[in-house]
C-alpha cells in the first residue's frame, strides 16, 4: 500500500478539546492537516455567536498550535498541518491589527518543510502523485506567505527583512516554476499566480476584467436601485445584519481584525443554496440572482460584506473556478482591495469584475464610515453550460484537470492586449521641427550637446526612435507584402547611429540623415494607411514590488513616501528649474496654496530667496514643508568643499529656514579624494543638525557604488531624470541593472525630475502618439498620466509650472490609476528610444514590443483574400480546423497564416486586422457579417 493511502498511527495526541485522543500519521501528513484544522476550527468558534462574539478558546488553542509546532522537527508529518494552523488562526498578532510576523514567517517555513516532506519539489513526481499530495495547493501557498511576510515589513521600512523575505518569496516562485506542472503557466511574479488559469489556461485576462463583457455586471447595475433599496435597509438593522452574518457563517478562522470590522450575510452558499432568513429581507435581489445561470454551478454564492473603518481581511486565495462580481450599496473613501498585483477602490453603484483565485485581500484605512458591498461569486465563462451567454471563447484546458461543472460565461476584453501606434509615432518623431533644424550640422544644428535642443546627438537619438518604431510597426504588420530590404536599410541606419554616437565624426552625419529620410520618404505612403497595432503584453517579475499609490482623490500633499533613515517626504513636489524672479515667487506660493508641500531648488538655479519669500508669505509651518535644495559648486570642482559651510549658511538664510530636509550634490562632477573631502562635508551637517537627510542628483550606479564605499551617512535620496525615454540615466550606461533598482535595493527614493519635458534631446512626450493612445484612454492629460506612471514605479515627482492652471493640473494624481497593461507600454519606450540593431537596451528593460524578434515575419502566397467584413460560420464544430485559434489576440496575419499552413485541415482563414484575432476553418461553406477588420482568405 502506498504511504500516501495508508494512514499508521503516531502517538495519540492530547487536546483540551474535541474527541481524545487525536491519531495522527507519521506519513499522511494531509490528514493530519485536515484533522488539525477541524479541532483548530472548533476550539476558535466554540460558543462563538451574535451574542457572544468572543473566542473563549483563542488562548488554549494558540497553546496547542505550539505545542504541535515543537514536535515538527522529530515528526515532519506535521509540518504541514501546522503551517495552515498558522495560516488559518493566528495571522494577527494577539489584541492587535498587525500581522504576526513571527507567527507567518514560521508558517511559511514550515509550509516549505512540507513540500520537501511531500516530494512536492521533485520534477519527475508523477502527476497523479501530485495531485493527491495536493502539491499543487502547497506551492502557491508558500508562495504566498513568503511574499506577503515580504511586503509586511517593507511597510514597516524594514529594508534588510524585507529584502531577504521577498528573495526567497521569488526563490520560491522560481523552484515551482521549474515543476513540469507549473512551466506552462503565464505566471512572471507571484502576483500572477492564479487558479483559475489551472482550469482555463487560454482565458487569464489577469486580476480584473471588463465589466462591459459580462452581462452580469450590466445586469446588476441597471437594477442597482432595486438592489440598493433592499440591501440598504438590511445593513442599517445592524443587530439583525450581526444575527445574520453567525448563520451559515463560512468563516475558518482568524481571517479578519479586528472582531466585526469584517462580517458577511450571505444569500446564497455554495452548499447551502438560497438562504430564507437574509432573502425574506431582500427578496427582489435574490430572485434576480437566483434567474441567472451564472449562479447555476456549486460554487457560486451572493453575500452583503460589512468593512468598518479599521478592519482588514488577510491575503487569501479562490482554489475553484470562478469570477466575483463587486457592486458597492454604500462605498466608503477609505475602503479598498488588492487582487493579484492591483489595488482597487469601490465606486457606489460600479460594478467591478475580479478573478477571485489570485491572491486578494481587503481593508478599510478610514475612521468612520462602513463600507457595504454586494458580492456574487460565477461560474467560470468557460464551464460548457456558460459558454452560450459569451460567445467564442479561447478556453484551452489543462491536462490533469477534468471541467468542472456547469456554470455561467463571461464575455471579457483581452486585458493584456493594446494598442501600439508604431506607424503614427514613427511619423511624429520624423516631423519634429527641432529635428527638421538638423537636416545637416548648421548654426541651427550645431555640434554642441551640452545644453540639449538641436544638435547631431540630440537628432541622431530621435532618428533611433523612429527607426525603431519602423521595426515595431513592420514586426506587428498585418500584411506580409513590405520588402525585407527594407530592415536591412534600417539596420544600417541603426549601425551608423551608434558608430556615430561612438566616435562622432562630421563626415559620417550626412550620409546617415539621408539615408534615414530616404527610408521614411518610402515607407510614409503604407505608414499613413495603417492602424495601431494590437500587441500582447506579457508580465515578468517585478511588478508586484510596486508601493501602493492611492487613488481615492485625496489632498496631493499627503502622499508621503518614507526615507530610509524614516523622514516622511511628499511624493508629489514642485520642481523650481528656470523659474526666476516675480513668476517663481508666484509660483511657489500658488503649489504651495494648493496643497503641495515638497519644494525643490538649487544653488544653481539662483532663486532661492523669492522660493524663501514664497515660503514665508504662505504662513505654513515649517515642520509641514519639505524644502530640497543642492551644493552645485562644490560638487562640480568650482569651489573647494571647506567653502560648503558658507554656501550652505547663504542658501538657509535665502529659503528663510533653519534647516533642510534634503540636501544633495547637484552632479557627480569632482571623484576620488576629492569626492570623499565633499562628502565629509556634507556629513557633518548633519551632525550638526543643519540637515536632515542627504541625497545626490545626476549619479549612475558607478557614482553611487563609490560613494557608497566610504560614505558614513550613506545618502538617501536620488533625484535623476526619470521619463518614458531616459528612465533614470541621461547617458545609458552597459549594467544589466536601473539606476532605479539599485537606488531601491540600497535604501534610496529616487525622484524623477523632466518627466515631461523633451531635454536633453528632441522628443516631446507630452505629444507622442504612444502616450496620446494611454491619454485617450485614461481621459487624463499626457502631464497627469506621465506623472502617475513615475509615482506608480515609486518615484516621487516634482513638475514644473508656471500657471495656476498647470500647477492644478499636475497635482491631480490620486484620483486615476494606470493598468499594468499601460504601464508596460510606457516602460516600452526607452526599448524604443536606446535599442540598436545590435540588440535591446536598456538591458535591464523587458522587450515588450518584441524588438528582439523585430525582423519581416515569414511571407505565405498560397492565400488570397476572398472577401472582407465576413467570417466563415461557427457550427457546427466539424468546420473548424484542428487548431481552431492561436488564443488571443494581438497576433500579425503571417502568425495565422503560419499556423494554417502548419495543418492540413486548415483551408480557410479570418483574420481580424483590428484586435489580431484569427479563427482557422476546413470548409466555408457558409458566412457571416463580422466586425474588426475581419478579411477572410482562402488557402491555395
């Protein structure tokens, strides 16, 4: 008999509770958890009720729980039962609201002693095997508890346990990547994890869907005002929604703090169907659910959830198909969750849809107010009863797992799909006038690059982006009739550029100008002609590290982000370069009115007194600014470091202050020695209390890992250039690492500085088609939506203006978020500006428009196009090819006509030009009107 069917008594366990004694398996240790759990279970809720909501047991167990933690070393069968006890019953620390860092951080050890004890992590573990050792349930567990341990002591500035923690939070995920069961997976970080792609691969739109496409949602709130009525007064009977919420209670343990800040009355249960009691009091709303076929399978259910301001519920995972539909009766500002890697706020009346089996979480920041959501947990779109209401639908399925029961579709739009505008940005960039200026080196174009505007670098760089989008837009055509000449003569222009950019030589700037405009001059007639190109987006690692930043509309003055020595420093700040005199006084005073409280200056920029003056007339408390300025002088060799002292004296006595918050070198101009002089400087006031923090401006990693060899008061802040282009390093250096990341594994805030401006060379982003698409999307300006992707990598901001209008504008931040999706697109843009024809770069940048494989798709001329705006039928199911669909979208036309040409079967083809769809027939016989571009071809 396998030990894993077996079950061989170990010595009886005594407990205070529950049947005695409690046999437990020297070899089963999933029993062993589940009987564990049921006694843990029991203790916790033991005379638990409306009355009494109280855990007369939490004591006793939290002494058990112990004592089976400190037989794990001699008996490993129950390592895993105790993890999950851990886990289940003691995730807050005890009369406190924060996690119990100790307690889950031997849980997640514990957790991965189990999966070892199991065989979990052997690669050649049959597959049947590790389903029955529920290994599958184990990894993404540990996982888990690795990762939010991690993140719970970055928020307490923790730096050195949360770096550890969340190294071996992406050791964990890497190991159970590698496992044959988990290698098929879309998964990059382990905020993709979810199990819903375990049933459904071909579905995963990530952690949030489009509401639009599942008719639930439009269903729900076009009947919001006969939900509301209803849930409304059911909330307001507190007593009876407290009597309601003990009955048919689905709560395992400590899942929620502190006792009722978290609390649900369930309408419907998975196994308990509809519930009289709760729908005698909501009638309407439950015989609107309980019509739909998305509530049809055994897992569906419907409760109004409670939040109190204070009260949270732990991460925790949705093990079975499924999808949740949110509708807030009453949203509270201060509420808000987080699924997979997102963070979302509740709008009254706006339904969210969420996919419930990635890790999610809840809480409420506010001190009054209660938050009250109705939740309805579907079918998956894919179950066969549910694919009906939806449409097509890609649902590929796993092997290993069999479907699960009926349930209710859901139509969505592809999350990670957007559209690029390689052609209209290759256009955009070519027609620049400051570009145009350098058609050769002239007085309007000279070679001077110290200052950007027109110059041959500066114009050089612009002509990269354009010869790269030119790549983008030919690897994501959707016609394969473009002459693969052409990316040669684009290569060539690339090699000449960097040659030029190498050794710059005046004699090679002509020959590569003409070159580059005889390219666009040709390709400008098919550029004109085409659409954006829908791209599929793929997310590696790194993108759950991200701080949170709110979008709850609050005053942009109270996004804090916290210095690694604790000062807490506005995210959001008011740049100073090249304002003077009247308009900068003005200025000042009109951020500083309007909320803004991080001021930034320079030595350099000469305007330190009317920034004092500003500061002064404004009448706010010092103690409620945050002013930065910098040592320009000393740190580029102009004076000597013992004149630090009395430049510093002039510049408090200028800003009217007794101190500053930040002070930093203004460039990594003096080295060696002579840096180690200045930095000492430096040092000693703060010694003397003259400065609070110390920071540095415009250094690489080479600066930074320098000073950080001798630095006693290691800097903590970075102030770079940081936009879409140049993102973090005005000259791109070789690391395979960001200034930005290093800056964050060392303890250091970076701020961005020019995040919309074009220095130093020509491109404006405010205007290029690429942000314009996200602009369009988001109904934000190209400012805000800029600004708000640097403060979503953690970056804090200090835009310049000189208007009230302007200043207004960039201070609303935090009332929009940007998706990963667009995030991503924007990182994009320095593989658009710096890659080569050599390779990608920036070398530590994900190639998310597929630069790499940036050369002409392969051509197939066995097809012709036979009509457009048609497709073949879908039925009946003999029709269709053996391969049916790529899966997704976001595919070229020869990606399809490869895949047709792979297969016999395949005779027919519909591509969809617009979202790069495409279905493959054997006969069609018989069309239909469709939308999307759709051109149907037939195979020769």
């Amino acid at each position: 008999m396998s030990p894993w069917l077996g079950f061989m008594a170990l010595a009886a366990a005594q407990v205070t509770w529950g049947p005695q004694p409690m046999w437990l398996s020297e070899t089963d240790d999933v029993t062993n958890q589940q009987r564990l759990h049921e006694l843990l279970r029991q203790a916790y809720f033991t005379d638990y009720n409306a009355r009494h909501p109280e855990h007369r047991l939490a004591n006793a167990l939290t002494v058990e729980l112990a004592e089976f933690q400190q037989r794990v070393p001699t008996t490993p069968s129950l390592a895993l039962a105790v993890a999950m006890g851990k886990y289940h019953f003691a995730w807050y620390e005890e009369d406190g609201k924060e996690m119990d860092v100790q307690s889950v951080w031997e849980a997640a050890e514990l957790l991965w002693l189990s999966i070892q004890f199991s065989q979990c992590d052997r690669p050649e573990l049959p597959m049947e095997v590790f389903f029955q050792r529920m290994c599958h349930v184990r990894w993404p567990y540990a996982v888990l508890l690795f990762s939010e341990l991690g993140r719970e002591f970055a928020s307490r500035y923790l730096t050195e346990e949360a770096a550890n923690t969340l190294e071996r939070a992406i050791s964990s995920f890497d190991a159970m990547k590698r496992l044959p069961y988990y290698s098929q997976t879309s998964w990059q970080s382990p905020y993709d994890m979810n199990f819903n792609e375990e049933w459904f691969p071909s579905t995963t739109t990530g952690p949030v869907w489009d509401k639009s496409m599942v008719p639930l949602a439009q269903l729900v709130e076009a009947n919001f005002h006969v939900f509301r009525t209803e849930l409304e007064s059911l909330s307001e009977d507190q007593g009876l929604f407290d009597e309601l919420s003990f009955e048919h209670s689905r709560v395992e343990g400590q899942d929620s703090w502190p006792e009722g800040a978290w609390r649900a009355v369930h309408l419907r249960q998975a196994t308990g169907g509809w519930l009289s009691r709760a729908c005698d009091r909501t009638p309407q709303t439950c015989a609107v659910l309980a019509a739909r076929p998305e509530l049809s399978c055994s897992r569906a259910g419907a409760a109004l959830v409670r939040l109190r301001p204070g009260g949270r519920l732990k991460p925790h995972f949705g093990p079975s198909p499924h999808l949740q539909l949110h509708i807030p009766v009453r949203a509270d500002v201060g509420a808000r969750m987080s699924v997979g890697n997102r963070t979302l706020s509740w709008q009254t009346g706006e339904a969210l849809v969420i996919d419930g089996s990635f890790i999610r979480q809840e809480w409420h920041n506010g001190v009054r107010g209660e938050h009250f959501v109705l939740q309805v947990t579907l079918c998956h779109p894919c179950e066969e009863a549910q694919k009906p209401l939806y449409g097509p639908l890609a649902c590929g399925s796993r092997p290993g797992l069999s479907s699960p029961s009926a349930a209710q579709p859901v139509k969505y739009q592809d999350a990670s799909t957007l559209p690029v505008p390689f052609a209209q940005a290759a256009l955009w960039a070519s027609a620049l006038p400051d570009l145009a200026k350098c058609s050769s080196i002239s007085e309007q174009c000279p070679p001077d690059s110290q200052h950007g505007g027109p110059n041959p670098l500066s114009a050089l760089n612009t002509w990269n982006y354009v010869m790269n989008n030119l790549r983008g837009a030919l690897r994501h055509t959707q016609h394969g009739n473009i002459d693969p000449a052409v990316m040669t003569a684009i290569g060539q222009v690339q090699e000449g550029i960097q040659s030029f950019l190498a050794m710059p030589t005046l004699e090679q700037y002509g020959p590569i100008i003409a070159l580059a405009t005889q390219i666009l001059e040709a390709l400008t007639p098919w550029l004109q002609q085409q659409h954006p190109a829908m791209v599929r987006f793929s997310f590696a690692s790194g993108r759950s590290g991200r701080p949170f930043v709110p979008a709850d509309s609050r005053n942009p003055g109270s996004l804090v982000f916290r210095l690694s020595n604790g000062i807490e420093m506005p995210a959001i700040g008011f740049g100073t370069w090249k304002l003077e005199g009247e308009a900068c006084y003005r200025t000042v005073l009109a951020a500083l009115q309007l909320g803004l409280r991080h001021i930034d200056t320079a030595e350099a920029y000469q305007n330190e007194a009317e920034i004092g003056r500003a500061i002064h007339d404004s009448r706010i408390s010092r103690e409620h600014l945050f002013i930065a300025t910098k040592a320009t002088s000393v740190a580029l060799g102009m004076a000597e470091a013992s004149y630090l002292d009395a430049i510093l004296a002039g510049q408090l006595n200028a800003l009217q202050t007794e101190y500053l918050d930040v002070y930093m070198l203004h460039a990594a101009g003096v080295e060696e020695e002579k840096l180690q002089q200045v930095w000492r400087s430096m040092e000693r006031l703060v010694d003397l209390g003259r400065v609070r923090a110390l920071g540095v401006s415009n250094f690489g990693i080479q600066e930074l890992e320098s000073l950080w060899s001798f630095a006693r008061v290691k800097p903590v802040y970075l102030q770079n250039i940081f936009k879409v282009y140049k993102q973090g390093e005005q000259i791109l250096s070789a690391s395979t690492q960001s200034v930005m990341e290093w800056a964050h594994n060392h303890g250091m805030t970076m701020v961005g500085y020019s995040t919309i401006n074009s220095w130093p060379h020509l491109l404006p982003p405010l205007s290029d088609p690429h942000v314009l698409q996200i602009v369009k999307a988001k109904g934000r300006s190209a400012s805000q939506v800029l600004h708000r992707w640097a403060l979503q990598h953690g970056v804090a901001v200090i835009p310049k203006a000189s208007s009230l209008e302007r200043i207004r504008e960039n201070s609303l931040l935090l009332d929009f978020e940007l998706s990963d999706t667009q995030m991503l697109a924007l990182d994009g843009l320095a593989t658009l500006s710096e890659s080569t024809h050599e390779g990608l770069l920036p070398r530590w940048r994900e190639d998310v428009f597929g630069l790499a494989g940036a050369t002409l798709p392969p051509r197939f001329d066995g097809f012709v196009e036979a009509m457009r705006d048609q497709q073949c039928i879908l039925q009946p199911d003999e029709v269709k090819a053996t391969r049916f669909t790529l899966g997704g979208g976001g595919h070229g036309i020869s990606d399809c006509q490869a895949a047709c040409h792979a297969q016999a079967d395949c005779g027919y083809l519909v591509f969809y030009e617009r979202t790069g769809f495409c279905h493959m027939f054997r006969s069609c016989q018989q069309q239909l009107p469709a939308g999307d571009g759709a051109v149907l071809m037939t195979r020769q």
